[in-house]
C-alpha cells in the first residue's frame, strides 16, 4: 500500500513507536464482520450459511467471519437477519449501555447507510424514538430501505439538512449520534481508492465542515443532553482538536477519554468515538412538540377510536392496541402510540420519508399488504398463511421472477412467503397464476449462485 507521505508524516507523530505496527497492520487482510438482527435471528441459524468465527467482544451482536460469502445470494440477509458492518463502528453499543438515558430520543444524524442507525435500533429499548437522518437523497433511500428490513416500528427516516433540524426541533432530542463526514484515513486498507483522494486541504476541508455540522444541531439537543461524535479518521483536526473546540464554544463536556480504534490494536479499521454531554441551566426541556401537543392529543385520540373497529387494518400488526393508525395519501401506516405526537410534530417541521409500519392499501374492506408489513418484527404470525420456500425458490423472489409454485396447493390471496421460516415478503394467489410482490426497486439481480 503506497501511502501519502504528508500522511505518513503526521501519522507517525501521532502514533510514534507505534507507527511500523499500524504500517504492517494496513497491508494486512481487512477483516469480515456482521451484526445480528436479535428480533430476527441468532446465531444458531446463520452458521449454517455463514462461517462464523469468533464474537467480537465489544458488542453483543456482533462476530467475525472467516471469509467474504456472496452476501447478494442470501436470502436471510434481505430478510434483515444482519446487517454487514466494520467491527470498530460498533463500539458505539459501548457508549449506549453506559451513557444513553432510558427510555430517550435519539438523532442518528448522518445516518446512510444505516449501520448504527440498525445497531442503535436493537440496543434502544421500545419505549425510546430512533429518528434517522441523511441529507443526499439518493442514500436516504438506502438508509430507509435498510431499516424497513431491520422490521423495527420505533424508528422515523427523515431527509434534512442539520440545520433545519436544529432550527425546527429546538431542544428535542435527548441524544444525538454524529458519524461525521470526514477524510477516511480510517479506511485506506478497506478502500485503498480513498487514498488517492486524500489531501491536507480535505483534512483541514472536513474538520470544518464537521464544526459547521455539529454548530447546526447543536440547538437540538436538551441541556443535560448526550453527544457522540464519531470519524473513520486518524488525525487530530478531525478527532481532540475538534472536540476541544466544541467543548470550549458549544458549552460541552466529555464523558471520558475518546476511544480511538487502530487496525494493529483491534480487528477492526480506524476509528474515533467520544461521548460529550451538553451543559444547561435547570430541568431537560421538553421538545417544542408542545407547540403541536394538543394537537397531537385530538389526533391520536380520534385516530385510535375511529380505527378501533377497522379489523383490516389492526388486525396486521401484534399486538394492535399499541399503535396509533393514521394514513398518507392511500397508504395506511402504524405508529406506536407512545411516539404519535412526536411524529406529527417531526412530520410537520421536516421531510419524513418512512415511520412506523407501512401497512399498505386499502380496497373496499381489504388491505393490499406493504412489504414493509412483511418486514415488520410487529407483523402478526396469525393473519396470514405462511409458505416456506427452498433457496432457489427464495433467490428467484428476491429477482422478482416468476415463481414456480403450484397455485391450486395454495390458499387464493395474499401468502406470506418464508425462507428458514424468516419472512422474504408477500405473494398473490389469484388462482391461475401468482403475482409476485416483492418490490421492483429492490430485487436483486444478481444470477449466478
């Protein structure tokens, strides 16, 4: 690996006598990991598919794999059963057991594509909003899409700028989750392509760019509030110096040592996480949500009872009383009460791109079934008939194939398919043939097994 020597240069002040191991460490293999969805599977399922080697021991979910499988042909890893994460990045679950409130609001604010954004939805418990944020477009569509397959309903995707969150959610959020854009230098051997855009200029570029984002937020999160700040990168700029600086203008605090990840320390890449807590004058501010609380309370209220008797429509989701049902144009979508007023007042400030479970459409008295119902951990195991398929027949779904099934050994309707018993999505036994639903933006299309 040819390396920078303006890089090599800093980093060998940075690492001193440490320097030849992190040199050697970055010409060795990166390392192969995965998290475990737990509301989905464990590992007893996935070893027989995936070589599964060892836990990595600072999170619970997490483990090694002694080679690279072709993640595209496995049917469980669009089911949501795991999500394909570098290990170092999880040290974030260290930060949540130790210093996230419970329950809390969180902001995974730089959120695409959805690896701590997953991970913090199984660590947070139900009673706690996971709001996940990204501003490109095209990638907030992968940080959604990836979160309907993690099939948690406590979790709302938005597309914003930082600035109109702070701006629009003045002291709303009791944690918020920084993964920072920033030079890479943490990845070089994962994406030795990152190398050749690296420069000074983009350090000092990006260490700017991280002040101005974190000065954007910031008004966001309530006094007494929890921020973590995060880089794939090595240098100072990026990493202490910033957090100097946000601590001495921002009226910060930080909650211990900075925990900084080193290929030749850990099996893992480059990685910074500190955790900070915002000072303020007397009790945590309540969200501006109170502006719309009343509101929300008439909504939520009239909603739950309007909807009480609609079995179509409740009866998809287990257990049914805990959400509040309410509709987006055709689209009938759940979300768990104890969020609704905090969904309207998100709703009406930003650009929500999914929330709760999408249930679907209805249809006179039927409900045309989402995927993302499909996906969902809240589905009900007893609304639908359930037909579990083979591999081959698994992948042929995942391309959006025709599928050779039977009609006449089915049930007419709508089927939940199943591989390993995991939900893949939903088909339609329409008697001479079956449609396949599974979303046309997502199929997959690779063919070779």
């Amino acid at each position: 690996m040819v390396l920078p020597e303006a890089f090599i240069t800093r980093t060998k002040d940075l690492l001193c006598d440490e320097w030849s191991d992190f040199e050697k460490a970055l010409n060795e293999e990166s390392p192969v990991s995965i998290r475990i969805n737990p509301r989905k599977a464990n590992p007893d399922i996935l070893k027989d598919i995936l070589s599964l080697s060892e836990p990595i021991n600072w999170t619970k979910e997490g483990y090694y794999l002694n080679n690279r499988p072709s993640f595209t042909l496995d049917p469980l890893f669009h089911a949501g059963c795991y999500y394909v994460q570098e290990a170092s990045s999880m040290i974030l679950e260290y930060f949540v057991i130790n210093y996230f409130p419970k329950p809390a609001k969180v902001l995974d604010l730089c959120a695409a594509p959805g690896g701590k954004s997953t991970h913090l939805s199984s660590l947070l418990p139900e009673e706690s909003l996971l709001v996940a944020n990204e501003t490109v477009r095209s990638r907030a569509g992968i940080l959604s899409e990836n979160l309907i397959k993690w099939g948690n309903p406590n979790t709302i995707v938005t597309q914003n700028d930082p600035a109109d969150i702070g701006k629009s959610l003045p002291l709303f959020f009791d944690v918020i989750v920084a993964d920072l854009p920033c030079s890479g230098e943490g990845m070089f051997r994962k994406n030795p392509s990152s190398i050749a855009e690296w420069s000074l200029n983009n350090v000092k570029h990006c260490a700017e760019r991280q002040r101005r984002i974190v000065i954007d937020i910031w008004k966001a999160l309530k006094p007494g509030g929890i921020f973590i700040y995060s880089t794939c990168t090595c240098n100072r700029e990026e990493n202490e110096e910033n957090l100097e600086w946000i601590c001495k203008n921002l009226n910060a605090e930080l909650l211990q040592e900075p925990l900084r990840m080193m290929p030749h320390k850990v099996k893992g890449e480059g990685f910074f996480i500190a955790g900070m807590m915002k000072r303020g004058e007397g009790n945590r501010v309540k969200s501006n949500s109170s502006q719309v609380a009343e509101r929300s309370r008439s909504i939520t209220r009239h909603a739950s009872t309007s909807l009480s008797n609609l079995s179509p429509v409740t009866r998809h989701l287990s257990p049914p009383t805990n959400f509040t049902y309410t509709t987006n144009n055709s689209k009938w979508i759940a979300i768990p009460k104890i969020h609704f007023a905090d969904y309207l007042c998100i709703k009406k400030y930003l650009r929500v791109l999914n929330a709760g479970v999408t249930l679907g459409e209805t249809k006179g008295q039927d409900l045309i079934p989402s995927h993302e119902l499909a996906m969902s951990n809240s589905l009900s195991k007893t609304v639908f008939p359930v037909f579990e398929v083979d591999k081959e027949t698994a992948l042929n779904y995942l391309r959006k194939d025709s599928l050779q099934i039977i009609p006449n050994e089915l049930l007419k309707g709508f089927i939940l398919i199943t591989y390993k018993h995991i939900p893949l999505g939903f088909i339609k036994n329409i008697g001479t043939r079956i449609n396949n639903l599974y979303p046309q933006e997502w199929r997959i299309r690779k063919k070779n097994f």
